[in-house]
C-alpha cells in the first residue's frame, strides 16, 4: 500500500477515520487510537518488504537512543558545549549518508528508509532543543509516534516535538473537535482535487506539449512543471494536515498561496512553509546568532547573507546531493541576498513597494523567477545546458 | 524594563510607531525580519540575563512589542 497514492490507502483511511471521528466526538483522547492507525498503515505500506520495516525500527530507536543520551548528559553544567555538535551530527549521519549513496549508486542499500527525510528533521530539532534547554524529558512512545505518525511520515509537512506533545495530551472539548474535523475533512477533499484532479492535467499537458527540444517546449514545461509541482505537493499536503486533524493533530500547513507572492522572500512564506521555517529556526538563526556574537563581522547585511547562503544551499543538498539540487539551493540564496540587498539599500524599492504598479511588476517577476527555479529543479535546465555544451562539441 | 524593551525593539525597527501602537504586529508589518529577531533575542540576554532559544517560542507569540514585553516580564518574575 502507497501512502496518499492508490485507491485501497483512501479507502482504508476512511474506514480508520470513523471510529477517530466517534472518540472525538465523545471527547475521548485520540492518542492511542492514532498510534494503532499509525502502526497499522505503516506496517501495510511495508508489508512487501519486511526489511524494510526492521530498518525502519532501527533508525527510529538510534535517534530515541541518541537523544535520551543527549538529555542525560546535557543534566550537567558543561557536557552540552562538546557533546552537541557530535550528537547533531549523529542525529543527521544517516540521512547523509543515504543521500551520499543514493548520489553514488542510485539506491540508499540499508538506508532506504520510508520517510527518512522527514524524521531526520524532528530527531535534529529534539537535539537541538536538548541543547537550548527547552526539552526536559522524552517519553518512547510518544517520540516514536512524532516519528513515524502515518500522515505526515512520507513528504511532512515538518511538525515540532514540543507542539505535537501538546495536541496528542490534551483532550479535546467536543466543539473545537467537530470544528476541526470539519475543517479536517474539507482540506482532505480540496487536497484529492488538487492532487489527482488538477495535478494531473498539468502532468498531461507536460508531457504532451513540453518534451521536445525547443525553446517554446521548454517554456510550456516551465509553466506546467511549476503547476504540477505545486498542486501535487500542496495536494498531498492538505490531505496529510487534513487526516491530521480528524485524529486531533494540528498539523501545520504547508502552502499558503504561493504563486501570489510579490518577492522571493513572501515566496519562502507560503511555499513549503515548515522545511523553510524549521531551516529558519534552527539553521539561519543559529549562524546568525553565533555571528554576531562572535563579533567577526559586524555588518547585518554580510552576516544575513552569509547565513541564506548556507541555508539555501543545505535547502538544496537536503532534496538530494544532485547538480540540479545543489544549484536550485544556491540559485535561492543569490535570489534571497540579492533581495536583501534591494530591501536595505534601494531608495527606489523603499519610495515604490507600496505602489500598486510596482506590486504587479514584482509579482510578475517573482513567478517567473520561481518558475525558472523549479525549472531547474526539475533536471531539465542542468540537461538542455549539457545537451547545448554537447551540441557545440564543447564537451 | 517596559521602556528598556520599547527602546530595543524602536531601535531595531527604526520606527517610533512601535510606542503609540505597541499592539502593531511587527512581522506583518516588516518592522522586523529574521535577522532582527535575532538581535533582539541576543541584546534581551545581554540587558537581562534572559536566555531565550529562536525557536522557543512562536513567532506569534512574539508578535507585538505588548507580547514582547509580557513574555520577558513572564520569565523574569
């Protein structure tokens, strides 16, 4: 079974979700029936491949393992400053590592892991929050429920410990539950018109009008790519937030109108909002911390752009340690200090941003760097330049 | 500490706005970017010892020069 991605997963789903609805409805606490649904769907997704599913137990309980150590140590004054980069650094080694095999052979071998994206995100943020002090205690199961909660376990959207704790606690009063299942239930049929209705049509016109070599080829899939890309992902997403709800989970959203955003800045707002928040919270605002508190650079727009580069480009290395990946990430960064740079300095965007002329003109233009950006997400870019390079006998 | 706090964040947004309307959302109105917060993060540990992880709190809570002041009045007490 395919998570979000074949008939007998929606099907199920809806089966599962009625008795969530009745103990919601009763008032009841949702956990323990969430971690069953959870247990039940992830071992269905692996069934065929029982390896895979050990694999998974054994990521899983080294991350638990990992922080519970991390928290013990961390008890004392002074074992934090050493043991927290070597303990970060474990927390995220198997992910870099599947990705470094993945870049050298194509498959990930042991590392193949459903999700292994996603988990590595939250095990790094319990880390990291060990380390600041604001996560006192880990209890196994509900860690392991973070880890692998079935509707945010394939693609996110990234949720926190610290909030995921706090839902799965509570009880619900039975109002704010039928108000959330409502909303719930609505973000899970918008998020299958979006997927497998509007996606689709895209993903045709894709692949009928725009994989020839030519210049208005290229230009179509740009286009297509770009919405396809945005309906699928945003698509799942919503079901994912969605499904999340009816189990009294309040998934953070993911989209939030993207296409609307009139700089590349908005745009890191509302595209993929909780991979850009979370790289927000624990990448850039720690090197910009550890910046000017070191005192070696002083000006604020170097210390910025210092960190968006690096947090665009670990961006990019994290979708893969790909070309195309790896360019996508930088080609951000230029983007965002290149803004930083016209938001600070430009007498001219300070006297316009707020004229209506100038919001269609940096509207227009942001889209369409977003789109050269999926564009060269896609591989696409990186193989019409190899095939120019090729044609040229250039290479 | 009311007024050290206002002085800190009217410094960091350049704008004396943030004293008659301290209730004004300063994210949404660009008062403050990333970077900023940042900043005041960092000089609310220096004036008053107060640690505060980026990542403690939601930007939300930390919305308003009002809520601002409340969360460090909070820890403080």
């Amino acid at each position: 079974m395919q998570l979000y991605g074949e008939n007998i997963f929606f099907i199920s789903l809806a089966v599962i979700l009625v008795p969530a609805f009745i103990l919601g409805y009763c008032e009841k606490p949702l956990k323990h029936y969430g971690m069953a649904a959870t247990v039940f769907f992830v071992v269905m997704t692996m069934k065929d491949k029982p390896q895979a599913l050990l694999y998974m137990l054994c990521f899983v309980w080294y991350e638990y393992i990992l922080a519970q150590i991390f928290l013990r140590i961390t008890t004392g004054e002074h074992g934090s400053r050493v043991a927290y980069p070597a303990f970060l650094i474990l927390s995220i080694l198997p992910l870099t590592l599947h990705k470094i095999l993945i870049a050298m052979n194509g498959n990930a071998g042991i590392l193949a892991i459903i999700g292994i994206s996603y988990m590595t995100f939250k095990a790094a943020q319990i880390i990291i929050e060990i380390s600041d002090g604001i996560i006192k205690e880990l209890k196994p199961d509900e860690y392991i429920y973070l880890m692998i909660f079935f509707p945010t376990l394939l693609s996110g959207p990234i949720d926190r410990s610290r909030r995921f704790e706090e839902d799965i606690r509570r009880t619900i009063p039975r109002e704010e539950y039928l108000e959330m299942a409502g909303n719930g239930l609505l973000k899970i049929l918008l998020g299958m018109v979006y997927k497998l209705a509007i996606a689709s049509v895209f993903y045709l016109l894709m692949k009928k009008f725009g994989m020839d070599r030519t210049l208005i080829s290229a230009a179509i899939y740009m286009y297509t790519y770009g919405f396809y890309l945005f309906f699928d992902f945003a698509g799942y997403s919503l079901m994912a937030v969605g499904t999340g709800y009816l189990l009294g989970v309040k998934v953070p959203d993911n989209f939030n109108k993207p296409f609307l955003s009139k700089d590349i800045q908005e745009f890191w707002n509302r595209w993929h909002i909780t991979l850009s928040h979370w790289l927000r919270d624990y990448v850039f605002s720690r090197i910009t911390m550890d910046l000017i508190r070191s005192g070696k650079v002083k000006d604020k727009l170097t210390i910025a752009s210092i960190a968006l580069m690096i947090n665009m480009l670990i961006m990019g290395c994290w979708h893969g340690l790909t070309g195309y990946y790896i360019l996508y990430g930088l080609y951000h960064g230029v983007l965002l200090v290149l803004f930083e740079i016209i938001r600070k300095k430009s007498a001219f965007y300070k006297k316009h941003k707020k004229d209506k002329w100038f919001m269609v003109v940096s509207w227009f233009v942001t889209l369409h760097l977003v789109l050269v950006g999926f564009f060269i997400f896609s591989g696409r870019f990186t193989r019409g330049v190899a095939f120019l390079l090729r044609s040229h006998g250039l290479i | 500490m009311r007024e050290k706090l206002l002085v800190m964040i009217e410094e960091l947004c350049g704008d004396e706005i943030v004293r008659e309307d301290p209730d004004i959302d300063l994210l949404e109105e660009g008062l403050i970017d990333s970077l900023d917060y940042i900043e005041l993060l960092l000089k609310i540990e220096d004036e008053f010892g107060l640690k505060m992880s980026p990542s403690e709190l939601t930007r939300e809570e930390m919305a308003t020069p009002n809520r601002i002041i409340a969360v460090v009045e909070k820890r403080l007490a």
